[in-house]
C-alpha cells in the first residue's frame, strides 16, 4: 500500500499504462485529464476523486497552463513493478 502527493507540471503527464493493483486518486489543486484507454476523456478538477481498477489502462495529462497537484492511494500486489507501459 502506497500514499504519495503528486505535483503535475503545466502541460505534463503520463503515458498509457496500467497497475498490478487498485489506485484512487484525489486532485487537491487544478486540473488532471484522466483518459481510460478506449473512453473520452475526463476532466478532474480540485475536490474531483476517481477509482483505477486493477488492470485498467489509463493515463493522467495537465493540459492546462498551471500545476496541479493530487494525492493518490494505491494497493498493488507485493514483489510486482508498480506500473507497464502499455503501446498507444
């Protein structure tokens, strides 16, 4: 189990990828892009909290021209790299 805050620089973000595990995320300050692979995206706003369930490929992007910061709670399975990269 891991609990870490996240500082997201303007125009930053992640590629497709997936977890051996559940992750929830909370956005604390501006604005996350949050993408399920296949699925509009969605945007996360301060106060905004989703659910990653094991295995979905997602990704997080700020788009926006200020930092935004969220804290993220995640339970992977022990002795497992915490992400893979997944080919867009």
């Amino acid at each position: 189990m891991g609990l870490q805050s996240v500082t997201m620089p303007p125009g930053s973000g992640n590629q497709f990828h997936r977890h051996p595990g559940e992750q929830w995320t909370a956005v604390q300050e501006g604005e996350v892009t949050f993408t399920i692979k296949g699925q509009p995206p969605q945007v996360l706003k301060a106060g905004d909290h989703n659910h990653v369930p094991r295995g979905t490929i997602h990704r997080q992007q700020n788009l926006t021209d200020k930092p935004a910061r969220y804290i993220e709670m995640r339970i992977f399975d022990k002795g497992k790299p915490a992400s893979e990269a997944v080919v867009e």
